[in-house]
C-alpha cells in the first residue's frame, strides 16, 4: 500500500523552514501558528525536537520582544510627561522665540515682533506667509532704526482675522547692509499639549519649546 499521498502532505514544515510575517506578530499569533503546526504535522515524518526547541525559544523571543517594546513606551510617556511638567515653569516669563513658523490660535493676536539688526535697516519689511508660502501680509520696518518693535494684529492685507492655522515669517531686507533678526517677545500665558508635541503659547500664537531663545526672571 502506498503512502506517498500522506507523505506528500507537509505545509507546516515549509512555515517551520520560512518564517511567514506571522511570527513578528503578538505572542498569541505565534502560540495559534504552533499549535496548527503540531496538528498538522506529518505523523510519518514528525517536526524533530531541535527544532521545536528552536520555534519555543522563538516565542520567548518575541515575549520579551513586546515586554520590551511596552516598557519603552512607558519610559517615553513618563519622560513626555516629565517634560510637559518642566515647561510649566516658563508660564508668566517673558521670553523671546523664533518666529521663523508658528501656529495661530483662534481669537487671539500675535505678541509684538522683535526686529534687529547690526546696521541701520532701510527699506526692510516683515512678511507673514501661510504654510503654501503665500503672502498674506505685509508690515514696513521704520528706516533707520537697529531695534524695532513689530506689531501684527493678526489679520491679512484685507483686514480680515487670519484662519487659525500655521504661518511662518520672513524679512524682506531691502536696501539693509546687514542680515535681520525677527523674534516674538511676549509673556508664555500656557502650556498645552497636542498631538504634535507640547506648545507654548504666546497671546495668539503656539510656538514649539525649541523655538525659545531667552527666558526672563520670574515678574
């Protein structure tokens, strides 16, 4: 009596011999894909012991894997969290940020523009661009001047409120000799925390903890 047709029937040996995508799954997908293996296994040519240890030690494998990757969740959530605690000591100080981008919030308008430079400026304006790069408005520098104070109300060249959203700032430098430095100076009224990371807010704009570049004493 032939067997070839039993024999010939061995789908778990090649899964056992080629890791399918399965395996980098959950510890219960691969306890599933091991549990089919020994019911199906050819009962003429069973899987050997070594290589059932090897598949057991791949499933610790894959335990410690995930136990891992939940414990460096846990350590990233409790650093974010630690972090978010820290910024809350910049709430009421009066701080400089770069304004190279920025978010605006509904209903609010943006603190006054630091401008500098090592020169007389002539000629120079600041440019609010939406994130498309489109101009949306434009504000005269006074000629002469080293340091100015920028004030933008938040609204385009029609006078109307800007649509919350983000923005970002350029200088238009003119007939100035020297290169322009542009920065928000206001109080940090609030920290808060969205889906992309902790922002500080600064009357009507979130502005990323990095972009700070000085803090001042406490009022």
């Amino acid at each position: 009596m032939s067997i070839d047709a039993i024999t010939g029937t061995t789908p778990t040996t090649a899964a056992s011999d080629s890791p399918t995508p399965g395996m980098k799954g959950t510890k219960d997908e691969f306890l599933r894909l091991f549990m089919a293996q020994l019911q199906h296994q050819d009962p003429f040519a069973p899987t050997s012991g070594a290589d059932m240890v090897a598949q057991l030690a791949q499933l610790s494998s894959v335990e410690q894997a995930k136990q891992t990757n939940d414990q460096l969740a846990q350590l990233a959530a409790t650093q974010a969290s630690a972090a978010s605690s820290s910024l809350s000591n910049l709430v009421g100080r009066t701080c400089d940020a770069a304004a190279d981008g920025f978010e605006m919030v509904r209903g609010g308008a943006p603190p006054p523009l630091a401008v500098t430079s090592d020169s007389p400026m002539k000629g120079a304006s600041v440019v609010i661009e939406d994130a498309s790069g489109k101009e949306i408005r434009r504000i005269a520098i006074p000629d002469g001047t080293r340091d100015a104070a920028v004030a933008w109300d938040g609204k385009d060249a029609s006078g109307n409120p800007v649509a919350p959203g983000n923005y970002k700032i350029t200088v238009d430098a003119g007939q100035s000799p020297s290169a322009i430095d542009t920065r928000w100076r206001g109080r940090v009224d609030a920290v808060e925390l969205t889906a992309d990371g902790p922002r500080l807010r600064m009357a009507g704009v979130l502005l990323a903890p990095s972009d700070i570049r000085t803090i001042g004493a406490n009022p």
